[in-house]
C-alpha cells in the first residue's frame, strides 16, 4: 500500500471528523460514496498509524510478523530432528 494512499485516507477521516465537530449534534449526511471513504480511511488509519497520527515503518505495520516470526519459523523447519530440538523448540 503506498504511504500516499494512506496519507489521503487518514486526511480524509479528520476532514469529517472536523465537519462533525462543528455541525450540530456532531451528525453530517454523507452519501454512500463519502461513507465507504471515510471507512476505507478509518481501517488505513488503524492498520498503518500510530496513536498520533504518524506513519508506522513499513515492515512494522503487521506487528512485527514478518521481521519477528519468519526468522523463528525458518529456524524451527531448518533445526534436525533430534530430542533436544524437539524438547526446547
């Protein structure tokens, strides 16, 4: 996903976040359309930033799956079989 897709997204979420804000009762109508950006913005939002608003490190964005898990599943299917990598992996 590029950062600029996500940066649209997220602009998007706090320009209505700031129209309801100033509208009464903090309800707006928004066509279908606007509804399903605003979503869309939402999950890019929660999937790709941090509590402030900033971009997290690619490679980070899956909670460390990737840079964390592979290298220990790898090793696990690398390890030989034998009781004492059976017992401790």
């Amino acid at each position: 996903m590029p950062d600029e897709e996500i940066k649209v997204g997220v602009a998007t979420v706090k320009r209505y976040k700031a129209i309801s804000e100033i509208a009464q009762n903090g309800e707006i109508n928004v066509s279908k359309d606007e509804k399903a950006k605003i979503l869309r913005g939402i999950k890019l939002m929660n999937a790709s930033t941090n509590d402030v608003g900033d971009l997290i490190f690619k490679p980070c964005r899956m909670c460390g799956y990737f840079t964390f898990n592979v290298p220990i599943t790898v090793g696990m299917m690398l390890a030989p079989p034998t009781i004492m990598n059976t017992v401790l992996l």
